[in-house]
C-alpha cells in the first residue's frame, strides 16, 4: 500500500485530504477519559497541514442507529484534536450536509476541519452496497485524496473504510502503517518464546484467535471472564462466575489441542471472589476473598486471578521474546479486582522481549491503571482489528488501501 510519506513527496498544498480517523474515544458526559486514539491521528494530521493540505477528518463514535444524537457527537473530540495540534479546528454539525460543505470551503492551506459522526448517517454502516456507495459518492465529493488512518475501523466493511479509498487516491497514513508493521512481527518470522495473554468477558470473542494461535504461540495465559469456561471444561467449579456454557466443547477441544501440539495452556491456579459484581462508580471496598481457581463456591463470584496466579503468568512471561496481551485479567475499573492486570502489565515491561498491547481495554487499562505506554513495544488503538488481523481474517480497511 502507498504511504503518507509518497503522498507528501508529491505535494500535497492545497489538496483536500480526507483522513480517517478512529476518534472513538470513551466518554463521560461531554468529557473524554482517554484520548489516546486521538493523539495516535496527530501525526498523519499535523504532517498533512504543515505541508499545506486541506485536511478533513471524520471518524465514527459509539453505535448511534444511523441518525443524529448528541450523546455520540464528535464535538469534545474536535475540541481536543485541535489542543493537541496547538490549532483552531473547523467542526462540521453534519457528515455531507451544508455545515460540512462549508467547513471545507472555509478551509485554507493548512486548515483542519472535522465531520460529525459519520454513524449519524444510515449509509456509513449499512450492509446495501448501493446505500454504502451513494454515501461513499457523497463524502468523496469533498476531497481530493483519501488517507486512511482509523486502524481501529480497519476490520468494517463501511463506506468511509471500504467504499470510499476506492473512489479517491487513498494512502495509509502513520498510524496504519505503524500497526500492520508491528502485526506482522506476530504473524511473520516471530522470535521465540512467544507468549500471548488473553483476557476479556467472553470466550467466544477470543475462540477464533486462539485457535489460529494454537499453530503458532508457544504459551498462551489465559485470564478474565473468559477463564472460567475454561476451568468449567476441565470439570472445576467455577461458582456464580461469568461462564459460556454453550463454549465448554469449543474450549474442551482447544485444550486437547494445546496438548498434542505441544503449546503450553496456562490457566490460573486461584482466583478472587465475591459475592457479586462491584460497583465500579462507587469503588467501595467488597471485601474479596481468594480461593483455588477449581473450588469456587457456589454462592461466589471470580473477578480476578488471585496472587498465586500473577506469579505464575509472571513466570510465563519472563523469558518471553515476543509478547501479545489481549484483554484484561480481572474487572480492573475496581481497585479491588485490578492486581492481575497490573501484574500481568507489569510482567510485559520486564520481559526482555518485543511487548504489544493489542488495544481496547488493554490499553485502557494500562493507561487507567498508571503505566507509561512509551514503555512497552507498541499499545495498539484497535483490539478488534488486532485480533482479526492475528486470526488470518482479510481486514476491508487494508485491502481497499492496498488496491
């Protein structure tokens, strides 16, 4: 795929470029917690405006139903796009309306205008090839060339990620460019020992990138919600935890699998419990209690791996060349239930090997939880891409730059 770096060599002053973006940042009310996707855009951004571009920038935010709300308004991520360039930023209240058309008119060399939420429009999402093409056609008609930059967007078949490179001449820009080049240090010629961490709610949102794994990592850590069906499919009592019970042949079969491939499974060996989920606003003190990770009772739930299992994953990943982590150990949003994450997190930066936070609420817990992210190889913006992209899965954002 061309890169920005190509587009820059040929000038690019006075051009309209249309950058995607991933501004989907969290949200409190009006206020951003996290903005790091938004300054991983900056320097796509900021280099395109310093060479005289017209920049455009437009992301999704949230799932809004292909209409306008306000609770999913890019507004807030405008405001701190433009503090982080040290620039006035235009804002569009529309995607391809009136507003938009005048913000980019209104723009002079160097400017930077941002969309509204391009989800508010039906079009940007929808599964119709001509709704997603007439919406494609629409935004195409305000630039001139197509960067795309929304590495967090890149597994979605929407029009401003698939259709619309394909009607301009579409470039990746930093970050996207960043994110394939550190995905393939986990795909292609991996140092070794690789271990991968997995974490997270739902089995069944890490089945099909365990089973691709099971050909190629030489560990695999297993921690978070996901665990318990897990330990259920090797007959242990996992209590009132969170469990998948229609995932207990999949995971029985990956087990068996792991064995006779010679990857070694790690799962933990005790557990936190509590009576229930806690009341992550509230952030009071529950009172846990840690138990063998195959005697929870009936009338407890495990929300996190307990301090025999941190010094297990911990030992797992010592030696470890190459690292992929995947999901969050526990519920870390409580200070209660977050010791295995920071275990785990910690355990990454003191492995000697290349460390990659494969995004979501792995990076959001890195960040929420106190750690430099400059210290670990690489935090990515996009948990959903990443795991895609390790699956084999062919990402529609990627293969529409490489055309």
């Amino acid at each position: 795929m061309k890169t920005i770096d190509e587009l820059l060599s040929e000038g690019v002053a006075g051009k309209r470029v249309f950058v995607r973006a991933d501004l989907n940042v969290p949200l409190d009310g009006t206020t951003i917690t996290d903005d790091g996707r938004i300054r991983a855009v900056v320097p796509t951004v900021k280099a395109l405006a310093d060479a005289g571009a017209r920049v455009i920038v437009a992301s999704h935010l949230g799932r809004p139903k292909g209409a306008p709300d306000p609770v999913y308004s890019l507004a807030p991520a405008a405001t701190r796009l433009g503090e982080l360039l040290g620039a006035d930023v235009a804002f569009a209240e529309d995607t391809v309306g009136p507003s938009a058309e005048a913000a980019v008119s209104g723009l002079a060399d160097g400017g930077v205008a941002v969309l509204e939420n391009l989800r508010f429009n039906a079009g940007e999402t929808s599964k119709d090839d001509a709704e997603r093409a007439a919406f494609a056609d629409r935004l195409a008609g305000l630039a001139d060339l197509y960067v795309g930059d929304g590495f967090g967007a890149v597994h979605r078949k929407h029009a401003s990620v698939f259709d619309l490179p394909k009607r301009l001449p579409h470039y990746a820009g930093y970050l996207i460019a960043t994110e394939v080049g550190v995905l393939k240090k986990l795909t292609d010629d991996v140092e070794r020992p690789y271990v991968v961490a997995l974490g997270g709610a739902k089995v069944s949102d890490k089945l099909a990138v365990i089973d691709e794994l099971l050909g190629k990592a030489d560990r695999i850590l297993i921690g978070g919600g996901m665990a318990y069906t897990f330990l259920k499919a090797k007959g242990h009592e996992v209590g009132a935890s969170l469990l998948q019970e229609d995932q207990i042949p999949a995971v029985q079969e990956y087990i068996e699998r792991a064995q006779k491939s010679g990857v070694e499974l790690v799962l933990p060996v005790d557990v936190v419990v509590a009576p229930g989920f806690p009341d992550l606003k509230a952030k009071a003190p529950t009172h846990p209690d840690t138990v063998a990770a195959d005697a929870v009772p009936a009338d407890r739930m495990g929300l996190d791996i307990g301090p025999e299992s941190r010094k297990l994953y911990a030992s797992k990943l010592a030696d470890a060349a190459t690292v992929f982590w995947n999901g969050p150990m526990g519920v870390f949003e409580h200070p209660d239930y977050a010791e295995g994450t920071k275990a785990v997190a910690q355990a990454l930066l003191d492995a000697p090997g290349f460390t990659v936070v494969g995004g979501g609420d792995s990076a959001a817990a890195v960040r929420t939880l106190g750690f430099d992210e400059n210290a670990f190889g690489h935090i990515s913006t996009g948990g959903g891409a990443s795991l895609e992209y390790l699956e084999g899965k062919t990402l529609p954002g990627l293969a529409a730059l490489e055309d």
